[in-house]
C-alpha cells in the first residue's frame, strides 16, 4: 500500500515518530488549552487568545525566517522542542491555580507560537538532507500521513481526556508527551549541509538582507513568482471551503452534527490515503504534470459536486476525493519544489510559504465572511468551487511548469540555481 523504503534510512523512524507525537500533543494541548480558556474566560477570551496567536505567529515566521538556514538544524530542532516542553510545564501548572489569568495564557503560547515558526521550518528542510532525492516524496507522503492522523487524534484525545479529567492534568499530560519528543530527538543523526555551516558565523547585521532574500528569491526565480501568486489565491478559496464553509453548509442543510463528524473524518482520511499511497507508481504512468493538474482540477470538481448536493452522504464522500485530490497535487509540487530550492533558502522559503498560507487563510475567511452577508450560502459555495477550477486551470499556464515537475528527482535538486539563479548572476557580472 504505501512505500516504506524511507524507514531504512538512518534516522528517518525517530525523526518521522518525534513529528507524530510533537504534532498529536500539540492538538491535544491545544483543544485541552481552547477547552479551559472558554470555561474561564468565555467567548471574549477565545477570540483574544487566537487573534494574539495568529499576529505573533505570523510575525515571528517573518522575523526569525534566517535561522533555520544559518545554525544547525538538528540542534535548532532539539533545543526548540525542549523549550516547549518546558513552556508546557508551565502551561500545566499555571492552569492548575484558580486565579491564572489570561494574560499569563496568552504569553505562554506566544512562547510556543515563536518555537513553532522555528522548528516548522527547520524540520521541513531537515527531511530532503535525512533521505535520497528520489525517497523524498514518499518521506513527504508518509509525513503527511503522520499530521492528517495526528490532525485526527488529537483534537478527539482531548475531548475524550476531558470527560474524565481536569484541564490541568490533560495539560500536564501533553507536557509529558512533549519531554517524550525531546528524547526521540536525541536519537535523530546530524545531518547539516556545508552551505549552512558557512552561513553559521555571519553577523547578525545581515539578518534583515536574510529575512528579505527569501522574498527576493520568489521573485526572482519565475516559477516561484507565478506559483507563489497562484497558491496564495487557490488557498484564500480552499482554505474556507474546508473549515467555515463545511459546518455552515451541514446547519443549514439541518444534517445534525452526526453529518459534520463524517465529513470531517472523510477530509482526514482522504488526506491520509493519498498520503500513504504510492504515488511514485502512478507518476511513472501519468507524468508528476499530469498528476498534479488531474489532483487540482478533480479538487475544484468535487467541491462543486458538494456545493449542489442535497444528500449528506454524496456530501461526506465529494470531502473525501477533496481531501485525496488536494493532498496529491500537494505532495507532488512539495517534493520538487524543495528539492529544487538551493539548500541555503529552504528554511527561509519554508517561512515565507507560510507566512503566506496564513495571510490567504484570513483573507479567506474575511472574503467569506463579508460575501456571506450579501449572496446565499449556496452561490458562495459554487462561486468558491469555480474560483478553485479557475486556479487550477491557470497553472498550466506557468512558464516552463510542465518542464519542471517532469523532471527525474535526481535533476531537480538545485535545479532554480543552476537555471535562474546562476543565470541572474552572471548577467549581472557581465552588466
């Protein structure tokens, strides 16, 4: 069913088990966290608890961007996670006192959302230096199959550790299962590329020209102009399309949340299929163009087939192939596109890709909301469902797209340096 070949490489089974458990304590943590600030704080503290997490998540991914590609990454890796083990201790006994306030909260998941805008980055540019170039995508597969299981898990753990225990002690657990992730850290093989060593002792002077370089570079390099461009507007619609727009859809149908839970499962366990299965076969038969365009276009076409339907089980099953269709087009551009980005810029376009998806997802969520008071639910949902089939259409257009995903993996690593970023350099040279 899925390839497991990336297992025998040394390392890839504590790293990919340290992941599972970093991502499934951090959604048990914070659905316990959600769980306790609405007991004691109400609405009015949620709402300031994640309006605080969002500004300094998206700031911090911008302004700490540099450091995964100037200090080790494994060490950044270790050190990170025990300092949000630590913070989870915190976190556990300070919900432990009747009195904690909120501000006491919300600092110490500014806390976390720093460490999170550090070690996100440098595991993503960790794995293509952990295995082969031509293991990279199923690693990524099964990496993804790890966050739409733990994505699943999580969130239903703490509902299930709630009935019987305290905020306090499901806090402290997750604690417990951080300092678990610091241990299976240690187990992991230092790995670091020379490129990053050489940037290790530069000054801290030059950390803005760093921050801004992984702008320039998306810029510079064509591909990631138009790529960057066209994800951020296919993210700004369906990113919405499977989380506001799921429950809004199943309450005005009148569904029940018997509905809501199996739609949300099917968009879990189609992302988790397309994770596991072994795409690498069907790409020697399709093309990874092929492949890529097929997953974007069937995901514009089965949002459409929820947007219209009346029976919520065609409903639950069109989330399903959404789920499956996205994840497969996600893979097969990821794996490429981070083989081919010099390893120097990995972490810090990693950084900028998400600053991006964070910036489009509350564009989306806006742009919903106001088309909303306007238009029925159903003219957006179909509206949305287009815009989609839109952007997917519009990547066949990229310059050169085509060339790029086709390429052996083998090829494509540093493949943006040698054809645009070489080339820029000695045009300005010759200049």
């Amino acid at each position: 069913m899925f390839n497991i070949q990336s297992f025998k490489t040394p390392g890839v089974v504590p790293f990919l088990a340290g992941q599972f458990v970093a991502l499934f304590s951090g959604l048990f943590g914070l659905s316990v966290l959600s769980w306790f600030i609405v007991q004691k704080f109400g609405a009015a503290g949620i709402a300031q608890f994640y309006a605080v997490q969002a500004a300094v998540s998206c700031l911090s991914y911008v302004l700490l961007s540099p450091i995964g590609d100037r200090y080790n990454k494994l060490k950044l890796i270790q050190s990170t996670s025990w300092l949000i083990a630590f913070r989870s201790i915190l976190l556990a006994g300070a919900a432990a006192f009747p009195n904690v306030s909120l501000a006491t909260i919300i600092a110490l998941q500014a806390i976390n959302a720093i460490a999170m805008s550090i070690i996100v980055p440098a595991r993503a540019a960790f794995l293509p230096e952990l295995v082969p170039a031509n293991e990279l995508q199923p690693a990524l597969g099964i990496q993804h199959s790890i966050a739409s299981v733990s994505r699943t898990l999580g969130p239903a753990c703490a509902g299930l550790a709630l009935i019987e225990f305290s905020p306090a002690a499901c806090l402290a657990a997750h604690a417990a299962m951080m300092v678990i992730v610091c241990i299976l850290n240690l187990f992991m093989p230092r790995v670091e590329s020379a490129m990053s060593k050489a940037k290790q002792g530069r000054r801290i002077a030059t950390w803005c020209n760093d921050i801004l370089d992984s702008w320039r570079i998306r810029l510079q390099i064509p591909i990631e102009r138009y790529l960057s461009l066209l994800s951020m507007a296919s993210l700004i619609a369906s990113l919405p399309a499977i989380t506001m727009l799921v429950p809004l859809r199943i309450q005005s149908e009148g569904w029940g949340t018997q509905v809501f839970g199996i739609t949300e499962a099917c968009i879990s366990a189609g992302a988790l299929l397309a994770g596991l299965a072994r795409i690498t076969q069907t790409i020697s038969k399709l093309s990874r163009f092929g492949l890529f365009m097929c997953g974007c276009i069937s995901q514009g076409v089965f949002l459409l087939v929820a947007s219209v339907t009346t029976m919520p089980l065609i409903f639950a099953a069109a989330y399903f192939f959404v789920g499956f269709c996205g994840t497969t087009s996600g893979l097969v551009l990821s794996a490429q596109r981070i083989l081919a980005i010099p390893k120097n810029f990995r972490a810090r376009l990693t950084s900028s890709g998400m600053t991006l998806a964070m910036i489009a997802g509350s564009i989306g969520s806006s742009l919903c909301g106001f088309a909303l008071e306007h238009l029925q639910l159903v003219t957006v949902n179909i509206g949305v469902s287009a815009f989609i089939l839109l952007a997917a259409v519009a990547y066949s257009a990229i310059p050169r797209f085509r060339e790029f995903l086709n390429l052996p993996p083998e090829h494509a690593e540093q493949w943006y340096e040698g054809e645009f970023l070489s080339r820029s350099r000695r045009t300005a040279e010759a200049a």
